[in-house]
C-alpha cells in the first residue's frame, strides 16, 4: 500500500470513529488536533499498534499526536 493510501485509510478510520477531530495531511506524516481526552483515547488506540506516534503537549501550541508515515 502506497504512503498516500495508508494515510488515507488512517483518517477515514479515525473520522468514523472520532467525527469532530481535526486532521492535517503533510507529507511525511498526519497531525491529529482534539480535545485533550479524546486524544488520549486516540494515543491509547493508536501506540498499541503503531511504532511512531506521538502525543505532543506543550505550553504554547496546541496539543496534538503526530503519525509519522
């Protein structure tokens, strides 16, 4: 499966499960915004079976897990 594939397989899988996240496509990864509790459910989800997820929470940006692809 192509890198552009996966990626969108990856927010159509999350959108049906999580409707009101916000999902941002850039070239070598997908950053995933939301309130603070259904990132944690995502980042529980997601680090079980994915080797490169982030879960970034800092003072002045907006905290969101990052997908690299």
């Amino acid at each position: 499966m192509s890198k552009e594939k996966l990626k969108d397989q990856i927010i159509n899988d999350l959108k049906n499960d999580f409707p009101n996240i916000s999902i941002e496509k850039n070239e070598h990864s997908l950053t995933i915004k939301s309130d603070d509790d259904t990132l944690w459910e995502i980042f529980d989800i997601l680090y079980k079976g994915m080797d490169d997820v982030e879960f970034n929470m800092g003072k002045d940006e907006e905290n969101h897990i990052i997908i690299k692809i």
